[in-house]
C-alpha cells in the first residue's frame, strides 16, 4: 500500500503486508486514519467518489494540511496465490471549478520476469484505454473509452464488464472489503428472525448470521462454538431462540447452571468474541477483513487468543487490525507488526517491528512484542 496526502498520511509506504498485518501506535498516529484509505476505496466504487469525498469533508478536508497537491492511493495484490503481481493506481484532484476527478486511473501487471509492468488500463480524467481478454498482452488492441463523467472511476465503470475480466477481479476483490467497528451494544439487538449469510461491520444481525450458519453450515458453527468455549472461562455454549412476534433472541448457558441468560445480560467480552469468531470463520470470507481496536470491551486475557484466531483466518482472507493494546500484540510475530508515530511535522511514519534494532533478537529470546512496546523499545524510530 502506498499512499500520498491523505490526512496524515503524507507519503507513507508498507511493503510486504503479511496476511495478517497489525498497525501499533498511540492515539492520534495514523492508525484509524489507514483503515480510513481502505473504507474510502471501498465507498469509491459502492456509492461513488464524490459521495465518498462528501464524507469526508471533501477534498479540502482530505489533503493533508497544508498540502494543494493530488491524493495519491496505491495497492499491489496478488489475486492467488503464484499469480502475476497487479498494480492499481488512483489520482484524485479537482478541476479549475473545484470538482473532483479522477485525474489518474491505471492498472498494471508484469506476465514475465523481465521487462516493463504493461498497463492494461490506463484513464484520465474520464478518458482512456483498455485491453480486454483474461490475460491482457502488451499486443492485443487497445480500447478507447469515454466514461460519462471525469469523477467516474474506470475500473468500477468497465469492472463490470464480462470482456475485462482483470478489471472485474479488482473491482471484486475491492467491493468484498469488510472494515468491523464491532460493539457489544450493537450485538445486543433483538432482529427479526431470519438467515443473514454475512455478519454486519457493527454486528447487530449475530443472531442472524448464528441461524443462518446452523441452517447451512452447522459443522461451523460447533467450530466457532468449540473456540468460544475455549476463549472464554464456564461458558458451555450458545443458542438462538424464536420469539412469537418474529424477532430472534441469542442466548447463553453457563456452567453450572440450567438455564440459559438473553445475550442482553452476557459480558461485552463473550459477545465480541462471538462475533469475531463468526466474522473470522465465515464460510465465503471477505477477501479483506479490517478489525479497528478489537480490545475495546474485551479483557485483556481474550486478545493473545484473538490475535491467534485472526492469524487462523489470514490463511483465507487478508486480515488488517489497529490496536493499541499490549496483550493482543504479544500474540504477534516481528514481521506482522507496523510500529506508528508522528515526526515533527505531525506526518505519520511506520517502520515493520522486525526491522527495529533489536526486536528479532528480544523475540528469539521468548520477550513478547507488546511488552517490548510497553518498555519503549519502539520509541524514537527513524
């Protein structure tokens, strides 16, 4: 990922993303202000860059301060694994009346190990080219196409196409982004009863998606059940419970007792756990899953096993998660941890933990990474 005046984010770059990939810092270093990047994609191709924009203060708002200049977004990714790499690049700027457009839109990939990236498509300003086929060549014919407004995104607009399928994978893999703002309130909710395949980013359908799980994919659900039981101390297991006026109760049952108790009066602890059990072990998971501050109402002793849940789940899905938590930290490997802080400028900088003097040596010792953050071994970067 890199990305060039967004906010704080003035000139950042993070090579080598793990599947599982953590952002470390105080309030106020950048972290929520990446996950930002990924949501602002995200509603650029489901409700359109100016609504996006919109959100966000418009572009004024979303420069980094100080700064006249374009916003610049840029993603590499792999669509599987042992597949060539792509590149795509976003340009965002505004015309002489202040209205944003795509000023630079392209997207590249190298077939072979030597030679140039080709770009298979390549726009500005609503105006551009594109090769189709499955596995565009620097050969085949060019495309020449007009997009019906210069704040259209091409790859959103031509992505849809059967004849682009390389445009269509990227267009795809953006619109199954899943950013969570979990919150045990929102888990509390009584919804009208019926299968949802998909856990909400605030999680006020979990007993939707517990029923729909139990329907379909009931060896899952004693799955995530077995690991929430593991998690979490007495819990013996979880329910769900239709209600006459068509509303679907989630229940509880601790050991020892008989009966079981209404997820209102669970701890926020067992509720988030559950739901980020669920989220992780979806049955057709999101291609990106982004998790902000997963400690917030979780005890401290769950995060060690929820940073070993979420590294099970990157097997299948890129996981991104922003913490300021030691405990969920200490369950990390070096290379899966980006530090953050701000320079003297107030520009966020990130450096990967295991390229911190020290850190890899510390770790092969048995010292764990947010204890080694605590005693401020990751202060002072450069």
């Amino acid at each position: 990922l890199k990305v060039k005046n967004y906010r704080a984010l003035r000139d950042l770059t993070f090579n080598h993303l793990t599947p599982l990939t953590v952002f470390l810092g105080p309030n106020g270093c950048g972290k929520s202000t990446i996950f930002d990047v990924f949501a602002f994609l995200s509603e650029c191709f489901s409700i359109g860059l100016r609504k996006a924009l919109d959100k966000r203060g418009r572009l004024k708002e979303l420069r980094t301060r100080g700064s006249k200049g374009a916003v610049e977004i840029e993603i590499k990714y792999r669509e599987r694994k042992g597949t060539p790499l792509i590149t795509y690049h976003l340009t965002i700027d505004e015309d002489t009346k202040g209205s944003p457009i795509v000023a630079e839109e392209w997207l590249s990939w190298r077939r072979k190990s030597k030679g140039r990236p080709l770009k298979f498509l390549d726009f500005r300003k609503g105006e551009g080219e594109v090769i189709t086929g499955e596995k565009p060549e620097k050969e085949d014919n060019k495309i020449s196409e007009k997009l019906t407004s210069p704040d259209v995104l091409a790859v959103n607009a031509l992505g849809q196409l059967a004849s682009n399928p390389r445009v269509h994978a990227l267009r795809n893999f953006i619109t199954s982004w899943h950013l969570s703002y979990l919150t045990a309130d929102h888990t509390r909710s009584i919804p009208e009863a019926g299968p949802q395949e998909h856990l909400s980013s605030t999680g006020d359908n979990l007993p939707n998606v517990i029923q729909y799980l139990s329907e379909q994919f009931p060896a899952i659900l004693t799955e995530i059940q077995n690991r929430l039981v593991k998690r979490v101390p007495r819990l013996e297991k979880f329910e769900t419970e239709f209600l006459q006026d068509g509303r679907l109760l989630l229940k509880f049952k601790d050991a020892p007792f008989k009966t079981p108790i209404l997820a209102k009066y669970a701890s926020d602890g067992t509720l988030k756990m559950l739901a980020y059990l669920t989220l992780l072990f979806d049955p057709e998971p999101f291609k990106l899953i982004g998790i902000e501050e997963p400690e917030n109402q979780l005890y401290p002793q769950f995060l060690y096993g929820l940073a070993e849940e979420c590294r099970s789940a990157s097997e299948k899905s890129q996981i991104l998660v922003t913490t300021h938590s030691p405990e969920f930290v200490n369950g990390l490997k070096p290379n899966e941890l980006w530090i953050l802080n701000r320079d003297k400028k107030g520009y966020t900088q990130a450096m990967n933990s295991a390229k911190v003097e020290g850190i890899q040596e510390f770790v092969e010792e048995g010292a764990l990474l947010g204890y080694l953050w605590m005693e401020g071994h990751f202060q002072n970067l450069k």
